[in-house]
C-alpha cells in the first residue's frame, strides 16, 4: 500500500527465519538494535495541542514522556526519575499544572522545557551537582506536524532516512495544518515484523479486506500499484479501474460509503482522485495515508515478542472539522473495520510461525517492499 | 497400570532431579530431543471418520495438522503456510470442504493428499519452483486404527520401539473397527513427564483413587500386577481378590457402578475377565486401556513447562454405540473421575518440585516402569 | 524509619543498575546469594500457638514448611516429599492432626519434630535405607518470639549479623509475651529491593504519607532520626515537635486517632513517648515496629522479579487483646492505610526502572540505610 520504486517484479526470496517472529533473544536484540537506534513516531501535534499537555508511550516495558511546554516547545524524555527511578507521569496523557516535572515518590522537580533538575526534596548538601541530574533527554524532531523520539543521540533526522516510500506529491500537503479528530488503539498478538509485512503487500487483499477491495478495485489485483507488472502501460489503457488506479467509480475516500461528504483535501484532489490513496511510511513505528478527505496515521508500538500496540489518528482539515453536517464515523469506521482485518489475518500467521526446524518463508515478487524491509532490519541489526 | 515385564521389586533407584520438572531450559531441550523425535498419538482412526475431516494438535505452540483426503488417505504436515508462516487450519478440529488446502491469509492452495502446492496468489514468475514449496510433510503411521506422527523424517515406526509395555492378548484385538463414543479434555498444570510418572505406578491408588480401588481389589495392594511381589505364586492361592488380580465381584468393567451393561469386547473377554483391564502404552504421548465392554485411550501433548493438555477418547464396539438401552456415562463418569483425581495428584506433585538445590527424588521398587520412563528419558536426549 | 548509626549526611553515591530491579538473571542470582542464605522471617510465635499448628511460605516458587511439633517445639522442612517432590502441606496454614507428616500423594509419613521418615507405602525391600530419606530439614531460630529460617544449612544466628539496625532499647521488651492481633497481606507489583530502599527512607513521607506525618512531626521534614542534620543540637532545643522527634501533641501510638486507648507498651513507654517509634530491621525479609501500644512486624517475600508478598502482624500485649473496650481497628486501619500507600509508591519506582541503557539512580545523604543495604546486596552476593 504503498508508491515503490519500480520493480521488474521477477525475483522471489528467501523470508526470516520463522524463529525471528517470537524468539524471546530476537526480540531483546532488536529493541536495542532497531528500536533503539530509530526514529519512533509519537503522534500528530495536534493531539498535544494545549501547551503543557503530555503523553507517554511505552516501547516494550520503557516509558518514554513527551511534552509541550508552557512555550509550545516539545520535548521527550526516559520516564524516569533520575533519582531511584520511579515513573514520572503514568498516566498515557494528561496536562501539567505547571512548567514543572514532579516526581510522584520524591517530589524531585525538573524543568519540563529542559529535563534540568530544579530541586530535590533532600537537605542541601555539598557533595551534589545538580547540573548531572537532569532527566534523560530523548532526542525529538517534528517534521510535518508529526512527532518523533529517537532513543539514540547520535542519530540525525533526515526524510530520505525516516521515510522508506515517501510519494513525494505529498510535499504539497501542509500535514501539520490537520487536526486530530478521532484515536483508536487496539493490542494485536504478534510480533512487530508480521504487522509490517502485512502493511507492505496486497497479495491479501481480496479476501482479506473485501470491502477495500471493492473500493480500491486495483486490490482485487492484490497489487499495491498499477505499475506492479511488466506490461502495465498496456494494461492501463483499459477502462477497467482495476487496471487504472484510483478508487471505484462514483467513490472519493476511504469510507463506508465511499463519500467525502463533500470535503476534499485541498491541493492533492487530482493526485488522490488518479492514485486513491497516498502512503508514507516510516520503520518501525509508523504509516501515513492520505485519503480524498482525510489523513490516517498509524503507529505501532511493540510491547511483547508476540505482542504490539496499535494506535491509529485520524486527521482532518479544520473546515472538515468543524461542519456539523460532516459524520466523522463514516471515515473511522472504515479505517476501523480494515484494521481489525488486518489484525486477525496478523494473529493468524503468529500462530503458524512456531516450530522446532530452522523454517523459512518465501517472499513472492509482489512483496518486495517486505524484502526491503527485511533487508534494512538486517543491515540494522548488523550496524547498531 | 500396565502389564510388566518381570521384576525382582527390590532395588530402589535416584529419580531425575527436581529442576527437570520446571526448568525451561530443559523443558525445550526435551521438545527437540523427545518430542522431535518419538512417534506422538493423534487420535483414534474415528475420530476423523469422514473423508476431508482434520484435526490439529499443538506440541507446545508448534502446530500440526492432520487429515484425511477425498480418498480416505491420512496425511499430516506443519500447520505452517510456506509462504509466510500463516497457520493453515485453525481449529482444533473441522471439515475440508475440498481436497485442496487454503491458506486463509493469501490463500496459496496445496493438494492435501500430498502437500504440494497448486497455486500461490501471485502472478507467475520465472524464477518460483513451485515444487519446492509444499506444505513441510511430517510422517504418519496408523497402527490398529490409531494415528500417530513424527516431527522426525527419519525415525520409523515398530510395535516394539513405539510402545513400551506391550500386552500380547491385545493382538487378538482389532481396535481400528473400534468407534469412538465420547472425548474429553483438560489442562492439568504439571510437567509432561509428572502425568507418565503418575500413571506408571499404582503406590497412590488406595489415597488418590478410592473408588477405583474397589473395583480393582489388586490396587489396594498399591500394585500393578499381581506378580508384584516375590511370593505372588503362594498369594494367588488366596480368594481375596486383592491377590488374584481382576475386578471386584461381580464388577464387569470400569464404570461407576461396575457394571457393562450386557456388551464385552469380543475375544478378550475371558483375558479381561482374568486382568480387569489390559494397558499399552507409547512414551510420551499416549496409553490405552481395555477395558470389558470399553477401550479408553489418554492422550498427553506438553503445554508449558508446568502444563499439559489431556485429551482422553472413549472407543466402543458398534454394537454397544448403537444399543439405545446402553448409557456411555456409566463408563466416561468413572474415567473422568479417575483421571481428575490423578490431574490432581499431579499439580500437588509439581508444587512441590521447586528448589534451589540439587534435590533429587528416590523411585521405589515398585516404580520400575517410571524408573524404564527415566532412563529412556535420558537415552533418548543423549541419542536424538 | 529507622535508628541509625551517627551519619554526616554529606555524601551522595551511586544506586544499583535498574536493570536490577526487574532482570530475570539477577533475580535468580539474588534468590541464590541472598534469600538462600540470610535469614528469612516466617511469623511470631503466637501465630503457630497450638502444638501441631503450621504454617508454609515460599520464597518463589519454594515451598517451606514450618510447623510447632506435639511438644510444642518448632521445626522448618523443605515442603518436598522425598520421594518424588509432591508438595506435603498445600495451606498456607493448618493444623496436622497428628505428630505425623503425611504426604497426600503416596502417605510417606514423616515425624513432624525431626522429619525423620516413618513408613513409605512399598514393600519392605533389602535396598532401602529409610535414615537417607528424612525431610530436607531447614534451620529454624526463635529469637524473642520471632520464628526465622536459612535455606542454608551453614549459617548461624546473631542478633548482630541478622538485625541490621538495632535499637537497644528493645531488649527491654519480651516480645514473645505478644500476642498476635491481626495479619493483613498484600500482593505488590515490585521487586523486592524496592520495597527495602522504599521503607529505609523517609524523603517520600510528606507526600506518600500525609497522614502519618501529620502523626510524626519528624517526618515532615522527610527525615527518619532527628540527628540526621549536622545542627540536630541546636535544632532540638527548639519547641516545635518536628525537631523534637516522637508523636504529635496529644498522641501516644501509630492509630487512626492517635490514641492508645489508655494501653501502654510496658518498659517501654519512656522511650516510645520520646521517639515515637523503635524499629529493628532484618534484610531481606522482615522488619519490626514497636509503637505505644502494640507492635507491627511486617514480611517481605519474592514471588518473581517484580512482585513480592507483603504480610503484617500486630502483637499486643495479651491484656490489650482481652479488653472489650479496646478497637484493635484504630491500629490495624493506619497501619493497613501506610503501608498502602508504600505499595502505590514501590509500584511506581518499579515502573520507571525499564530502560534499555545501562541507567543508574543516586542515592542522597539522607539514604544512607539504602546504601548500606545495597553494600550488603553486593557483598552477599559475591560472599555466596
């Protein structure tokens, strides 16, 4: 569900080994080695849109704070007290009182702006510098309106790197303009990697997501681009808009009823009309589609060798918002019903991957973006 | 419980350590060196009596599937699509509607007579050998109606090898023309080989079993076999049923009343009049009484390090499944309490193992079958 | 909240790695080093008042039974049959009907004041030597009516090594004259260290325990011993009771109200009117609080590397316990309310502790009882 690269589409490859899906060491090595060393997405700023507003996040079992400050300033830090470690906020969101962190357990405070150690509840002492207590400062970078953290220091931002398929006709789109207007979360049983492998193809489209398929009719091609075979120009000429690209006939969103109610994003309405759908996506932690009327970001957290956190927003342009006659649920419930779909399908192959043989999959050539997903979490695992 | 070979009875022998009933280092040590590598019981040929019917069983979470196709042949493969590790099938039991297995992720289909593939979903490609992507084949053997697989390619299959404590009079009986009557099945929260070491001796019967006790005046003795004991020839000469072997009076099989209800198993019924009951046994999946008018057999699959999944089939004669007048409860009541009191038994005995020395138990004369169980147990993670 | 040693309350130090405080290694490590070799809290005497009462714990999964014979004395086994390791005593308190042990698996029957065994349930056979088979017995002190055991059988028992905080001024107090009053327990979701670092500091006590520090002035300013500040001299001259240590105005002993309910703590009164409280500590697993008119003992003990088992005792004096008039609640509900809000807190500390990086707290001057305890830690666990 993506723009690839061209591909010749010929070639098939060998997959992970099916122990890499819920190995408890391969999990262990790849929150240090991928999870550790990426950009992770945290949310849209828009749903931090009050200053002094916060939310945490857990990546497996370590609590990450990010915050606005009394100044509209983000930043994000280890959730924990540099004291004797206790969790500094735990709730998922919630506002600060004021421009100060308050630890629970000692009332050590710390400048939300900064993470600097203000005060400690102790006597004054002269064997203490404050200055080395600052909370642990986690790097944040907003591009777009998107938030991300990077559990590394030494790792730059750079679109080229945080975006895999980054379609660039969605430079046109001020993302950060977009407001949120709905948050669904939902646990799923299986490893990360299974829930990425199942965003990148659409070989599972038809039976997996039937009514996607009736309103993306390229799916029903379980293929992810018009170009995805050798002959395509040829095929293209034909009115079927299996072979066009685009939504069915007649629909302009991703919704229950294929309509926009009358709402369009501006900018990208020809874009979005011809293609359908435009998708950004960012490994581990995220991907972004953009739809005839609205935006859906979705983050995925892992929590357990056989465990992630779903989160999904919906963005919407503020007019959309804000018209009473607009029904939000048309949109969610639809982004809603394609992502349990795909949760159950995700479910399902977690519980085939168990066995005591060195087992393999095979990547089919229409799965490419999975090999290149593969591809870059070996070259992680090796580099980090 | 089980027909011996002859046994002085006077030597008594160090058990396993306790830490093997709960270390999980061990525990996945005895998944590849014995459960990888020994015939596992399924069910009984009746159990999949129609064409296309299947059942899957999990060896901890490693799932494995098992049919019978449009002909009638039984076939088992890894429940695992080749394609990206789906599970197959995921019920424990079902109905094909064809001859063709689906994967319901992206539905690659295989010939379920043989596994091979017929067809992926993807568009074809130069450089996919469909034949090197059948469903992983694991060996099936039906013996007297009774099905069992190997994780191994390489192990065959014989009488002498698979089952252990082998009663010859058994042979006289042709257990695949056998019906199943009824199922049950239960997790008991102990070590595997805690349920076998239960079940190869009767030192807990007169406590554990006080109704079975009685039926089996022998049992209140704490034995297996009459022959027991260095004197048993001089004992047999008494009346007292607890010397001669056999039910109580008048007691004609197990059930809760003692009564069989007008059905004996042909061709054992004098034998079984003699015994009370007749055991086969086959490390470390199943055993299998024969019982006067009933064969009941117990199947064991590992869960966890300190859990079992026990599935128990009741297998009858047609004539007695067909006899309106005939009650199964009589008969699956007193099994299920049998086997509750031993599942209990057995979570007592797993609470008790934790330890952080290197305390070993000690097996008495009387357990000489448990001490066979510990040295093949030992052999076998040495051999495989 | 403890007497501590003269301290200069200068320096800071270094915590413990958090990944301490939730690694399965160093769990398994500190339950080999530590709780398999200091000794480990069990209950007041009065709490096993009938002969042929017991009781059972466990450290983990181990399960150690303790019982009080015919005659009145005490005696701790490992709670493993040794015949096969079934569990012999599966309450967490009862009442043996006899001075015999008698497992419920196969009735090997023990003497319950030397866990010599009595009578297996086999034949009698050459080979056996029943002397090789007593419990695994457990060493066992009382001291002042405090029931304690070693998993190691190497260890003896000194006030000075076993108490490490201890105020001497409760020799005054025959504690075995106590009786218990009430037992409360509590599952907290926290490793066990934390508990101990959370009781051996008073810095979370304005915020954690608003109740109780309106109850000890002291604590207000976070501190536990009113010399814990260079100019404790001086400062004490001043009226205010913060500086003075003991109970607020007008109360004589840790209860809701503040009230003793005109009972006293004999010998003691002096003292406890001036401080307040008198408390002596055993790491791992207990520590005791004497107060105007009762005693608090409280036992810590691991279940897995983030939760423990929490349990209280209240002793009285036998006089208190018989006066109608006397409402043990206005004792049992602040104590229950404190220890509460330690459990909230602990659990917070243990949510924070998460982090991939090799994170470390600090400990400041006025934790010097954690950072002895963790000099403990440390040396327990080389010394082992």
């Amino acid at each position: 569900m993506k723009t690839p690269k061209a591909n010749n589409l010929k070639k098939t490859f060998s997959s992970l080994p099916l122990k890499w899906y819920y190995d408890e060491k391969q999990f262990q090595k790849e929150l240090n080695k991928i999870w550790s060393h990426n950009w992770v997405y945290v949310c849209h700023e828009s749903s931090l849109i009050d200053n002094l507003s916060y939310k945490t996040i857990t990546i497996s079992k370590q609590s990450i704070l990010i915050l606005k400050d009394k100044e509209g300033s983000f930043s994000a830090y280890l959730n924990t007290c540099k004291h004797r470690g206790s969790i500094i906020l735990d709730n998922l969101q919630g506002k600060l009182k004021s421009n100060v962190l308050v630890c629970p357990y000692h009332q050590w405070s710390y400048n939300a702006s900064d993470g600097s150690l203000l005060k400690t509840s102790s006597k004054p002492n002269d064997d203490f510098d404050k200055s080395k207590y600052g909370l642990k400062k986690i790097q944040l970078k907003i591009w777009n309106g998107l938030i991300f953290i990077n559990l590394s220091s030494k790792k730059s931002f750079s679109v080229k790197k945080v975006f895999q398929y980054f379609d660039k006709t969605i430079s046109k789109l001020d993302i950060s303009k977009f407001e949120l207007g709905f948050t669904w979360t939902k646990e799923v049983k299986c490893n990360w990697k299974i829930y990425w492998e199942n965003y990148s193809e659409c070989l599972h489209c038809p039976n997996i997501h039937p009514e996607l398929s009736k309103l993306v009719p390229l799916y029903q091609r379980r293929l992810v681009d018009v170009k995805d075979v050798e002959n395509w120009k040829i095929l293209k000429k034909n009115s079927d808009p299996r072979f066009q690209g685009g939504l069915r006939k007649g629909a302009d969103t991703w919704s229950s009823d294929g309509s926009s109610q009358g709402h369009y994003i501006k900018n990208l309405q020809e874009e979005i009309h011809t293609k359908g759908q435009i998708y950004i996506s960012s490994w581990p932690s995220m991907f972004l589609g953009v739809y005839g009327d609205h935006i859906r970001v979705v983050r995925i957290l892992p929590l357990l060798n056989d465990k992630i956190q779903l989160t999904a927003e919906w963005l919407f342009q503020n007019e959309t918002l804000r018209d009473p006659k607009y029904d939000i649920k048309n949109v969610t419930d639809f982004g809603i019903l394609v992502m349990k779909q795909d949760a159950d399908a995700c479910e399902l192959n977690q519980k085939g991957v168990y066995n005591y043989n060195n087992e393999k999959g095979v990547l089919m050539p229409e799965e490419y973006i999975i090999k290149d997903f593969q591809d870059w979490l070996r070259r992680s695992i090796k580099l980090n």
